[in-house]
C-alpha cells in the first residue's frame, strides 16, 4: 500500500540570509546602512549598527513562513 507524504516546504532563500533563529526561538536581524556614506557616520552610531537586533513581533509570522526548517 503506498502511503501519501506531504510535500517538504521550500525555504525562501532570501530570508535564510538574511535572519538567524537563536536555540531561543528569537528572530535576529542586522542592521541597514552600513554599505556607504560612511565617512558621514559617526563611531558610535557604526558601533551600534555592527549589532544584531530582534525582529519586530509584526513581522515575525511571515519570516517563520519563510523559513519553515528554522535555519
């Protein structure tokens, strides 16, 4: 008897780039604006900008879609 399997889910390659899920479960992203303009920026805000940061709840549901394996 041949049994139906579901389909596996394809991660979006996009969002597996660019966020990272913690052993936790949080959603981490980097920060913008670090390509160019720099000489402008100041060390401190560059500083800031170097650390990740949690993603927002809104936006939480769609990037778990994105990445149903959690890569």
């Amino acid at each position: 008897m041949k049994k139906n399997k579901k389909m596996k889910l394809k991660t979006h390659r996009g969002a597996a780039k660019r966020f990272k899920i913690t052993s936790t479960g949080k959603i981490m992203r980097w920060h913008s604006g670090k390509r160019h303009l720099l000489g402008t920026k100041k060390p401190r805000r560059m500083r800031k900008l170097l650390n990740k940061v949690q993603v927002n709840k809104a936006d939480e549901r769609n990037i778990r879609l994105a990445l149903p394996y959690g890569l």
